[in-house]
C-alpha cells in the first residue's frame, strides 16, 4: 500500500506502517485518518503479519492534529453561528466527526494481533491520542510526549493516558500539560522503554521480529486477554467522555477566544502566548513546537 500520507510492507511476519509526511512532521489530516484505518485492517487481515510496526519518517513521529483544516474549520463554525439559521455550535456533530478519528486510532487496541509503535522526535496532542492505543511503544531517548492542548481546547479523546500509567501521574500531567521526555516517559510507565535516537528502527524492528515468532493464535490470545482488564475498567466508557469533553474544551469562551487571537496573530503565536506562562519546568529547554488542531495541539 502507497498512500499519500503512508506506506506499508510486510516481511518476517511483521507488517509495516510508516507515516511519510515528514515534511508536515507527520500530523493528522482526515487522509492519514482514512489511511491509517485501510492499513491497520490490511495488517491484521494478512496472514504472513503477526505483528504490526507502527513508525514515522522525519524529525517527528506525529505534531498533532494539522494547523490547515482543522483551525479552518472552527472557524468555518464560528461564522455559521450567526448565518441567517441561527445554528450554533452541534456538540453531537462534533462528536461525530472527532469519533472518526478515534475509532481509526482505537484499531490499533483493537486489532487482533500486537502493535509496536516506535516514536522519534515529538509525539503531542493528538499524536498521543494515535499512539497510546499500541500495545506496546519504544522511543527514541530525544523522543518527547504531552498534551499542551489541556491547557486550553482539548482534552485526550481515546483516554488512554490512566490506563497506561496510572491516576496521579495521569492527573500531573494533564492538569500542566507539561512535557514528558522519553526517559521519564518510561520511569512513569507511560511507554516501555527508550534506546538511544540512531538505534530506534533496528530496536524495533528486532522486537517486532521476535515477537513475530510466536504463532498468531496466541499472539491474539495473550493481547485481548491484557487489553480486557482496560475495557472491565471502563475504557470505552473514558473514551466516550474524553471525545465529548474534546468537544467542549474547543467551544468554552477561553477555547473560543484562543481560536480568535489565533485568526490574529497566527497559530504558533498564539500556542507560545498560551504555553509561556508555564515556563519549562521539568521539561528541557523548547526548540519550536507544532501540533493538534494547530501549534501544538
């Protein structure tokens, strides 16, 4: 499979997943939406693939939700509100169209067999909503994780993030918005483990690899019998919230009034004005960032 915004490739009975925007530091459009579903499907249904590779072209893994369409269309949205109907804001519309992108990132825990993420430079916003539904992720050391956007217009839609690394570490994180470089992203167990950046593609292919070893009926086996102890949990229930919520957080006066200084002054702006306040405590000192439904998103 070749599509516009990924490739795939199945050998010694992995099949691969790579996002080649590098250029647009891979982030999410409704083409590498509908992308991703076709090929995640197509690896879980090829019989030579006992493992699904998930990686990334360029500098980074996934910077979020784009800055073209997804702003546009709030925007969009803004000004219908005062079109001759009158129709304001659809918190079901919305829920509906945010639900698409989830259930495209939830085939990833739901796919039958293993997936394997493998993550290099940024992974924010909506990239963390994708890749915390692999089963297992690997970084590279200059790796870095977060959710900027709980700061202002955004929650985690797929609601992985206590699943994964448990409360009060969920609740530290979120309620900053603070980054989580890829050494102490392993230490709070929000990912397996980091390997030096120049070593991330052999790792991961290696465990992939491994891993492929084992016969696919008890690689499906063993993968729903640990993801059923999230869904008794209530993941599904999360999920829903945490979508709804996403919603929300965009149209509340303070999301409304960031997408407004946003159309003024420009995305990045606007996601420095934001962020600035809270300096970079715990975190190293930031080169630039990019991200969901814009900037760093």
């Amino acid at each position: 499979m070749q599509g516009t915004t990924l490739r795939t490739e199945t050998r010694n009975g992995v099949h691969h997943i790579t996002l080649s925007r590098p250029k647009e530091y891979n982030t999410i459009t409704p083409a590498l939406r509908d992308e991703l579903a076709a090929a995640i499907d197509e690896g879980d249904a090829e019989r030579e693939a006992h493992v699904l590779l998930l990686r990334a072209e360029g500098p980074a893994f996934c910077a979020g939700y784009g800055l073209d369409w997804s702003t546009a269309a709030q925007a969009k949205e803004s000004e219908g509100a005062a079109a001759p109907t009158g129709r304001v804001w659809d918190s079901v519309a919305d829920l509906r169209m945010m639900g698409r992108f989830v259930e495209t990132y939830m085939k990833l825990w739901y796919a039958r067999k293993p997936v394997i993420a493998a993550v290099q430079g940024w992974c924010i916003g909506g990239g963390t909503d994708m890749v915390l539904c692999a089963d297992l992720i690997v970084a590279a050391e200059g790796a870095s994780f977060g959710y900027p956007p709980s700061r202002v217009w955004g929650t985690p839609t797929t609601a992985m993030w206590v699943y994964r690394m448990g409360l009060e570490q969920a609740k530290r994180y979120l309620l900053t918005g603070d980054e989580i470089t890829a050494p102490k992203a392993v230490e709070i167990g929000l990912i397996l483990e980091c390997v030096p950046d120049e070593k991330l593609e052999s790792h991961a292919i290696a465990l992939a690899e491994r891993m492929a070893r084992v016969p696919t009926n008890q690689l499906v086996m063993l993968k729903l019998l640990c993801n059923q102890t999230a869904e008794n949990m209530g993941l599904a229930s999360s999920r829903t919230l945490g979508t709804l919520f996403d919603g929300i957080a965009r149209h509340t006066q303070e999301g409304l009034d960031f997408v407004d200084r946003a159309g003024d002054v420009g995305f990045r702006q606007a996601v420095r004005e934001r962020d600035d306040p809270f300096g970079d405590y715990g975190s190293r000192p930031r080169t630039g960032k990019t991200g969901k439904k814009g900037g760093n998103a």
